[in-house]
C-alpha cells in the first residue's frame, strides 16, 4: 500500500465530501430543516465538520486501498465503491426518527439519498488518485 497516496486521496475525498454535505444540507435541505424542532440547537464549527469529513475519508481511503482488487480501476472504480458504502449510510440513516423525538421520517430518506451521492463523489475522488499498482 502507497500511505502517501492514501493520505492524499483521504484528504481530497474528504474535503470533497465536506463541500458535498455543506451545498446539499446547507443549501438544498437548508429550509427543511427550520421546520422541525428538533433541529434547533446552536450551530457547530464549521472546521469540526472538515475534520469529521476528513477522518472519514482517511478511513475510506484505508478501506479502498486494502479492496482495490475488488473494483474496477480509476474514479468509476472508486466510485462503485462509494455507492456500496454509501448504502451502509443510507440505511443506518432510517434509525433516526426511532430514537429521536420529532425526527421526520422522509427526512431519513434524505439523508440517506445526500449520504449516498456523498459516498459516491468521495469514492470517485479516491479511486482517482489511488489508482491500482
């Protein structure tokens, strides 16, 4: 495995996958979410949200790069693998309005609809960059 590779395509899925989320839950859901109570404590640093995005695309990166045998090469590769682990986001998003009171159950659907092209737009990134050896 080529860290140095891996580190570069974990920070730039990363920071792909933070402008994703900033323009889909910033500007697409952004209304939606004034409507509920349940989305109305004070708003978080914005730099938490970069390092979250960050480390999880690290840890993408990480988990590409130990399977890349397993998708086809450069972004569509990379991209087949967001889709599939995006689809581990989309459904652990439908545990939300079990456990949160008020939680809008088509806003499930959402999310998991904004995690999985987020996933498949950081997958792209990193099959781009970690390319089979």
């Amino acid at each position: 495995m080529n860290w140095t590779r891996i580190v570069v395509a974990g920070l730039a899925a990363g920071i792909a996958a933070n402008v994703a989320d900033f323009v889909m839950h910033g500007f697409i859901l952004g209304n939606t979410y004034m409507e509920y109570p349940v989305f109305s404590q004070e708003q978080a640093n914005p730099l938490l949200f970069l390092v979250v995005s960050v480390c999880i695309g690290l840890a993408a990166a990480i988990f590409y790069a130990r399977t890349i045998d397993s998708w086809a090469g450069g972004w569509k590769g990379g991209a087949t693998f967001g889709f599939f682990v995006g689809l581990v986001a989309f459904f652990s998003n439908h545990y939300n309005p079990l456990v949160i009171e008020g939680f809008p159950y088509f806003l499930s659907w959402c999310w998991g609809g904004t995690g999985l092209i987020t996933a498949v737009i950081a997958g792209a990134v990193i099959g781009a960059i970690y390319r089979k050896p």
